[in-house]
C-alpha cells in the first residue's frame, strides 16, 4: 500500500529595506499579526523569483534581492505546517502599498517594531538586525 510522502512546504520571506526603515505587512488572514513579506513558492518558478514576485504582491513594490539571508526550517516555524523559508535581503526605493494578504503595512526600525509578530519572523528580525550591526553570519547561526 503506497503512502504519500509528508514534506515541507518551501516558502520565502523578504527583508525589504526602504529609506527609513524595513517593511513589515499586517497579515489580513489568521495567523494575524506582523510578518515580513513573503509566502509559498509556486511550482515552476525559482525561489528568487518568489521573493520578487511575493514582495510585490503584498507591499507594490519592486525590489532588488541583495542577498540570500539563512534558511529558517524548525517544523514549529509556523503554526499551520511544517515550512521551510528561504530569507532574502532586498531594497526599494519605491513607495511601500499593503495589497493582496497584507491588511495593512509599515515601515519600522529595530527599536520601533509592531506588535505581536507571527510565526519566527521575530527571531528573523533580531538575527538580520545582529547581521546588520556587524555580527558575522557563522556566528548567528551556530551549528546545533
């Protein structure tokens, strides 16, 4: 009797840079709370392209990937399944706009982020923000 194979779902998530800050999206379906931008990838594109193309669905923007960030793949990550998300770094210079499954959206620094936010967006959050102020990736992310 053949069995169907239980795997992760691969998603990306987008830390998007703009003049005054990073976005973060108001998710308008549950779980509800702050999120970076991001979601699944569809079958027959690159994890690249659903960074872009997830940026721009939930903030307008156009981005520009800087850079792949970590990978983030606990199986309590989020709370309806098991994902893996593949973290890009990119920037904008465009006006960020909340569309699609961002209720709403904002602009925030590390000493102004909203509250709650979902899934493990925080510890993404807090590990970029370490990244950002000079702290070397082999030393955020440790080995277990």
């Amino acid at each position: 009797m053949a069995t169907n194979p239980r795997n992760p779902l691969l998603t990306v998530d987008i830390i998007i840079k703009v003049t005054n800050g990073i976005v973060l999206i108001e998710r308008r379906n549950p779980p509800h709370g702050w999120a970076l931008p991001g979601g699944f990838v569809d079958y027959g594109e690159t994890v690249e392209q659903a960074a872009v193309r997830e940026a721009r669905e939930e903030t307008s923007l156009c981005v520009t990937l800087e850079e792949q960030f970590h990978t983030y793949s606990d199986p309590r990550r989020d709370p309806r399944h098991h994902t893996v998300s593949i973290v890009f770094i990119a920037h904008s210079s465009d006006i960020p706009k909340a569309a699609d499954d961002a209720k709403n959206l904002g602009v925030y620094t590390q000493d102004s982020l909203p509250a709650p936010i979902v899934f493990d967006h925080r510890k993404i959050l807090d590990d970029f923000f370490k990244y950002q102020n000079g702290m070397k990736q082999s030393d955020i992310f440790q080995q277990i």
